[in-house]
C-alpha cells in the first residue's frame, strides 16, 4: 500500500502527469494459484485452496485477463517511482490492517 499512495501523492504533485493515465503496481508477475500458496505460506495458514471451473466462478459472457503484468516505465520516467515492498511484506501488512 506504501509504494500506491507513495505513487498517486507524486503523481498529484506532478505537472508532467495531467491528463496521462499510469499503472501503478508491481511487475511481478504472479498466478492467483501462486498467490493463494504465498499467502498460506506467509501466514503460516491451513487453509486449503480449491479449483472452482472458471464456468462456476463467473457468469455467462465475462473474459477476464489470463496475465497480468502492468508496465510501469511511464511511472518511473514521470515521478521516478518504482515499487520497493515484496510481496510477501503486502501480506503481512494487509493481514495485520485486517
């Protein structure tokens, strides 16, 4: 969340950015399985994961992205910003604010 609000506060602060529309997150790419795995992990969690068919999981007609993996260049040429906090340091700390 740090690295996010660090990014909108320069971008709000920036004259360069007006009107221009940024990505603002990691270029890490991670599988919703790989994430659900790291999460257990980090919060030494029992839960279980469980595979629910994509046809089961949403309605009728929705695509959805198969990857995600924003490019942020225009991020750090604008305000000189690129995320710092690991993954697993979001978890903890989302978990905590939880």
């Amino acid at each position: 969340m740090a690295d996010t609000v660090e990014a909108l506060v320069r971008l709000e602060r920036s004259t360069a950015s007006r009107g221009k529309i940024f990505n603002v997150g990691s270029t890490q790419e991670v599988s919703i399985a790989e994430l659900a795995r790291l999460v257990i992990a980090t919060l030494c969690s029992s839960s279980v994961i469980e595979f629910v068919p994509y046809e089961r999981a949403y309605q009728e007609g929705f695509e959805d992205l198969v990857r995600r993996r924003p490019d942020i260049r225009r991020l750090e040429e604008a305000v000189g910003l690129s995320p710092s906090t690991p993954l697993q340091e979001i978890i903890l700390r989302t978990a905590a604010a939880g």
